[in-house]
C-alpha cells in the first residue's frame, strides 16, 4: 500500500509512493480522453516477493535486530497473505468498471490498513507499524 511507510525498504515505499502521485496526475491529465487511471491497493500478497531481495556486499551489525524483525514478518504474513489472484480481479474490476474510482483496495488486509491508515490517530498507526515490524515502541 502507498499509504504505509515501510521501514528498512525506504526505497520501495517511495516508489510506491511516487506511483501514487503520479497516477492520480496522470488522471486528471487523461480523463478528458475518456481514459481512467487507477491505482490498485494490495497488502502482501502470496509470491516470491520476499525471496528477491538483494543481500549487501557487507551487514551493518546495527541492523542485525531490524533484519531478524524483518525476516520473523515475512515469515509470519507471507504464508498467510492473500493469494495473486484476489489482486488479479480488483484489476479485473477496475478495468471493466463502468465508473472507475481512483483507488481500488485488493484483500482483506489491506481494506483493514486502509481504515486504520486513514481514521486512526497517527501515534496510534505509529505505534501498530512498529510494533508489526518489531521496532521499538
């Protein structure tokens, strides 16, 4: 989700934020054409996702109980996330939509951080991330 920092993959969130922007530009660009963009909204999904990260060259020690974290929430929610094809029919959906929103959440996880994104108080979100990604609270 767009809407969720997350923490050690700095770079992903950003690009997942930058998509957010730029969808939703290219929307109000295009939609005179009779085009719609929308931005498809999952949580984990069940892949190989968590297989294909890149290891660095050298580990920074001061990482070591991030990493450890990181990986116990892979293994925790990856087995357990929804499957591709929960996901293959929100876009299904947003493609065939007679009236096509700007944002379309795929799976029940990520209807329930979509909520909890948006009518919770931050220190609240704060606090429930960093706990899932077994930071410091």
């Amino acid at each position: 989700l767009g809407l969720v920092p997350a923490p050690y993959s700095a770079h992903y969130s950003a690009v997942k934020h930058a998509l957010e922007g730029y969808s939703e530009s290219l929307d109000h660009e295009v939609r005179a054409l009779n085009v719609r963009v929308s931005v498809i909204e999952p949580a984990f999904v069940r892949t190989v996702f968590d297989q294909n990260g890149i290891e660095p060259d050298s580990l920074l020690k001061e990482y070591d109980r991030a990493r450890a974290g990181l990986k116990a929430l892979l293994g925790d929610v990856m087995p357990k996330a929804d499957r591709p094809e929960v996901v293959a029919d929100v876009v299904v959906k947003a493609a065939t939509d007679a009236r096509p929103r700007r944002r379309y959440t795929a799976g029940k996880a990520a209807r329930q951080v979509s909520l909890l994104r948006r009518f919770a108080p931050a220190g609240i979100f704060d606090k429930s991330l960093r706990k899932q990604f077994r930071l410091p609270v």
